[in-house]
C-alpha cells in the first residue's frame, strides 16, 4: 500500500515584480499552512519522504508545514519537475518514486494537483485550495502502477 499526500503551495504574492518561480508567500498564506499542519499532525503518516517544488511559494510552505510540526526541514527534497502546473508530468515524477518508500508528502501546484487528485482519487474535488492538504491511499506496492485511490482525508484552511 501507498499514501500520498499533495498539499499545494499556500498563497502567495503577486506584488514584488519577480518571476513565477520567486513569487514569496504571503502573510495570510504563511497562517494557513501553519493551521493545516497543526490540523494534520495526529494523521500523517510515519517515516514521509517529503518532496517540494522548486519554486519559491512551494518551498516556503514545505519549510513552515515543517517547522510547525518540528520536523527537519533537511528532510525536504526539492526536485525542479515538480514546478509542473500539468497533471501528466505530476504523475510521472510520483511514478518515478522508489517502491521501498511507502509515503510520499509532495508540495506543489495547481492545475496539477487538482487534475491528479481528481484523475486518481475517488471523490471529486472541483479545487484544491492554496494550503489545501489532500491523503491518498493506493491498494498498490508499485507506485508505477498506482490507479483506484481512496481519498482519506482532505483538509482546506477555510474548513479551520
């Protein structure tokens, strides 16, 4: 079996005049993350590889999910195909995974996220909200051959 967990990026600021990728985070979406992480803690799973985009929203919210639930934010990898907006590519970098790891945490970005979700999950989502947390589980040892998950839990900020 694998868990999956995709939290898209918090909100961030369009007002420094920086490409998409040095978009920084903004004060409201840095309280969200910190709310959905506390909301999580007592349901995540142990020993999670943590993947993040490269992009500088998704990196300040892996960061901060981390910090509020003392986790070691050396743990993140952070893997530039994850700066996709595209579910296909999502879901080839998730494939791609190695199937000795049984939980994966990826923070990234919307179209992707939603698509993936939607495309994989069991339940329709019409979007996943900034800082919005979503929990798959898959019936599969191979996350090349993921199909068929069960969405177990989703947390939005305006549901805090």
């Amino acid at each position: 079996m694998k868990s999956l967990i995709l939290v898209r990026h918090a909100k961030s600021s369009w007002d420094f005049g920086v490409i998409d990728k040095q978009r920084p985070l903004e004060e409201k979406g840095i309280s969200a993350i910190k709310k959905v992480a506390e909301k999580v803690a007592s349901i995540l799973p142990e020993n999670l590889l943590f993947w993040c985009s490269t992009a500088l929203r998704a990196s300040q919210t892996s960061k901060i999910f981390c910090e509020t639930l003392s986790i070691d934010a050396s743990k993140i990898n952070f893997i530039d195909k994850l700066y996709t907006f595209d579910e296909s590519q999502l879901e080839s970098e998730i494939k791609k995974c190695d199937d000795v790891i049984e939980n994966l945490i990826l923070f990234g970005h919307n179209e992707a996220i939603t698509n993936f979700v939607n495309k994989f999950g069991n339940k329709y989502i019409e979007n996943v909200p900034t800082a919005g947390f979503v929990y798959l589980q898959f019936e599969q040892s191979s996350w090349k051959n993921i199909n068929g998950g069960k969405i177990i839990k989703t947390v939005f900020p305006k549901e805090i």
